[in-house]
C-alpha cells in the first residue's frame, strides 16, 4: 500500500482528493493481497496518516482536503 499511495500521489500541489486516491490506488494493488479491493481504503487512510507524519507527504489546506508528495 505504501508504494502503491506514493506512486498515486502526484508531485506537486493542488494535489488529490482522498477519494481520487483511492481510486488509483486500487489500481496499483496486488489482488492477491487486496482480491476484492474492500479493505484498501482503511490501508490507504492509516499509510496516508504515516506518510504524513513522516513529512512524506503533504495535506492542503483545502476543502475537500487534498494530498501530494513533499
């Protein structure tokens, strides 16, 4: 999920909305891991979250919220 969410991100603002990364997302994901897509999204929040934290990523100031890549 953490590669798949930094590859989704784009590199500069404004960014993505949560709900167009998810969609990019389920994209990228192994099925073997994600067969039925349902649980990428609680994945994708709680990596968004550590990105986050991490400085890895940044959230806009915005409504709705949007993210990119630092």
């Amino acid at each position: 999920m953490h590669n798949a969410l930094l590859k989704a991100l784009p590199d500069a603002a404004p960014g993505w909305t949560f709900d167009e990364i998810i969609e990019t997302v389920k994209t990228n994901l192994s099925p073997k891991l994600f067969p039925d897509g349902k649980t990428s999204g609680w994945w994708a929040k709680t990596v968004q979250l550590d990105l986050e934290a991490k400085g890895q990523i940044i959230r806009s100031n915005t409504k709705p919220l949007r993210f990119y890549k630092t």
